[in-house]
C-alpha cells in the first residue's frame, strides 16, 4: 500500500551502550550492563513516529546490503513504512551505523560511521514512485554529502512540479561555514512549500538573529512559507502572504532525553498538514508531538498514537511567548 508522505533521507542503526565512564586503551577490554539496538536517523524517526499516529510513510532510504540494513528494513516493516523505494548499495558500503556510549551523568559519546547516507544521489531515486505520493520530505540534509545541494534541489524542483507538497530539514552541523550552509540550502529554497529548520540552523544559513528576520530571509531566497523551530519556546511561522505567527510550546515537567524530537515535531506537522490544518495548526500539532516525545527515553518511544498526543495538547498549558 502506497502512502500520502514520501521521506527521503538518513537513516542509521544505533547501538546504545550503558554504562560506560572510559575508553579502554589499545588492547584493554571495559564491560558495559545494558544494549539496546534501534534504528535512527531523521526519515526513520519520523517516518516511524507518524506510522504510530497512525498516518501511513513510505520511506527512500539507502542501505548497505548487510545484517544492518535488513535491520532496518525489517524495523520499517515492523512499523509498516513502505520500503518499494528503499535503494540497496552495491558497492560495497555499510548501513550507517553509530555506538552511542552513555556515561554515568547521563551525557553520551558517539562514534560513528557515514556509510550509505554519504553515498546516496539523486539518480538512484525512483522519481516516478516519489512522484506518486501528495508530500515529498526531504530530510537529514548537511550530513548526504554527495545528495546535499544541487541534487536535492533537483528531487525537489521533479516533485513540486508534479504537484506534490515538498518540505525540507536539517542536522545542526556546527563546524560547517555560512558559505557551506548556503550552498546547500539556497539551491533548494525555491523548490520548497515549507522549510523547517530549527533557530541555529537557520541562523547559520542566514546569519540573523531574530526568526522574523530569518524568515523574511528564506523566503526572498524562494521558499514559500517559513517555520522555524524554537526548541522550548515553540515556532514561528511565516507564511507566502507574510502572516507571522510564533506557536507556543507546551509546559513539560520532565524532560527524559531529547534524542530524535526534532523528527518527532516534524511528524507532528505533517500530520497536521495532511489533514488540512493551518500552519499555525500544524506547528502547534509538532509542538505537542515533540513535547510528548521527550518524556520518554528515544526518538519516538513516547508516542503512542494521535489521540494520546491530541489528549495531551487538550490538558496541557502553553509556555509564555517569549
């Protein structure tokens, strides 16, 4: 069964280890007490967190053909994200991967490995199953570097003009210069409906400071409407006729891991998108679907269905605009 929403992106299989306070030297062994194996990476984490919505995904994915990527292809189809577009490498590279060590305090250390997310181009996407679906999501852009750019420019410029509803985030690389940041990004903004960055991803690409300004930004750059996403003050969203609008977050008393929000809130605004809500609506939607996401340790684990976040958005008090 074909889906309305088509994500693009990364994907990752996550090995989390606890406890571990030290690196062994060369030759040295440390013990860990708990394993946990997850897939991640933003078209995952999304496509998952609105499949338990209940609102279908398909997911174009790129994986090494080894145990880790019918790992994740088995986890998609756990989930029942449609694979049809999935492209298996033949060249030899790994399903990303990365081991997540969590020290005592709670802070975590990662080590990771690119794989087939560094290697994915937009030749090896089937255009016309992409051009089948009503919105098309770009995300995990900064970190594909051979899709990055030109070539997602190009997926998008094939979906808009097919009718679909094309959207487009980021992974907050900090070291990447403002020049890197706008070669990325600029070519893309004006095959874009909604672009969805946080407020340091934004400001990296504009070198503003206020979302207005970020805004206003982006869409003389060619992007239609403009969210960006403020963390625990909520979004602003800009719309093409130059409504502003800054969305509220929800009050949450305990905050359990962060880990995989952003696609959460993602999920929460094309679910709200998709069934014909305002942006302001939608924004307010991925507030409360990002707020119910971090009261549980991982990406979507606190998710249990639409109603639930519905249920929450209905009982729970908004935070002061700022």
């Amino acid at each position: 069964m074909r889906h309305d929403i088509v994500n693009i992106g990364i994907c990752t299989v996550d090995a989390i280890a606890r406890t571990i306070e030290e690196a062994p030297p060369p030759g040295g062994l440390r013990t860990f007490d708990n394993l946990t194996m997850t897939t991640g990476g933003n078209a995952m984490n999304c496509g998952i967190a609105l499949a338990k919505m209940g609102i279908g995904c398909d997911v174009v994915i790129k994986v090494g053909r080894d145990m880790l990527g019918e790992f994740v292809l088995s986890e998609a189809t756990k989930y029942g994200l449609g694979t049809e577009g999935v492209v298996r490498d033949d060249a030899g590279t790994t399903t990303p991967f990365t081991f997540v060590c969590v020290h005592g305090g709670g802070q975590r250390s990662f080590y990771h490995i690119c794989g087939t997310n560094g290697t994915l181009r937009n030749d090896e996407i089937d255009m016309d199953y992409v051009r089948r679906h009503r919105y098309c999501f770009v995300t995990g852009t900064m970190v594909m570097p051979t899709f990055d750019g030109e070539q997602t420019a190009r997926v998008l410029g094939e979906a808009r003009s097919a009718g679909l509803v094309t959207l487009l985030d980021t992974v907050y690389t900090d070291s990447a210069s403002q020049d890197h940041w706008r070669s990325v990004i600029v070519p893309c903004l004006p095959h874009l409906d909604y672009f969805i960055p946080s407020q340091p991803e934004a400001a990296a690409i504009t070198g503003l400071d206020k979302p207005a300004e970020m805004a206003r930004w982006l869409q003389d750059q060619g992007c239609t409407h403009a969210v960006i996403k403020l963390d625990a003050d909520g979004a602003f969203c800009r719309d093409a006729d130059g409504t502003e609008t800054h969305v509220p977050a929800y009050q949450v008393d305990s905050v359990m891991d962060t880990t995989g929000a952003g696609d959460c809130w993602s999920a929460g605004f094309l679910a709200g998108l998709s069934s014909g809500q305002s942006i302001p609506d939608a924004a307010a939607l991925g507030n409360a679907t990002a707020a119910h996401c971090i009261q549980a340790p991982g990406a979507s684990t606190g998710i249990v269905s639409l109603e639930k976040i519905r249920a929450f958005q209905n009982r729970t008090p908004r935070r002061a605009n700022p």
